[in-house]
C-alpha cells in the first residue's frame, strides 16, 4: 500500500509540471491555462490527501505496537 500511495503522488507532481508547461501566466483563466490551473489544483490536493493518509498509516503501526 505505501509504494502504491508513493507510485500516485509522483504521478501527481508529473501531472503539476506537466501542467506548468502549459500554464500560459498572461491570461491564467482563458482557454487552456484555466484547466491547466484547475490541473494543478487538483494535483495539489491529491499530494495533500495522500500525505494524510501515509500519516495515519504510520500513526495508526504506532499505536498497534
């Protein structure tokens, strides 16, 4: 399980700069670079949540032993 949240978070920092590259900072909310921002926004609180879940993976080892 702890390589398979390992495995989606990279896939998420892939997917921020991959959306990076199409970001166009001119007009950040016309055309592509909108879904380009909602792309990073999204990612973001993927990395996040999967972050939360490693914690209480660990705390929940913790507390078995």
């Amino acid at each position: 399980m702890k390589i398979f949240i390992y495995i989606l978070m990279a896939f998420a920092i892939v997917v921020v700069a991959y959306n990076l590259t199409v970001l166009n900072f001119d007009s950040l909310l016309v055309g592509d670079s909108s879904v380009a921002l909602i792309g990073i926004l999204a990612a973001g609180c993927v990395i996040v949540l999967l972050g939360i879940l490693l914690t209480s993976k660990a705390i929940e080892r913790k507390a078995k032993s």
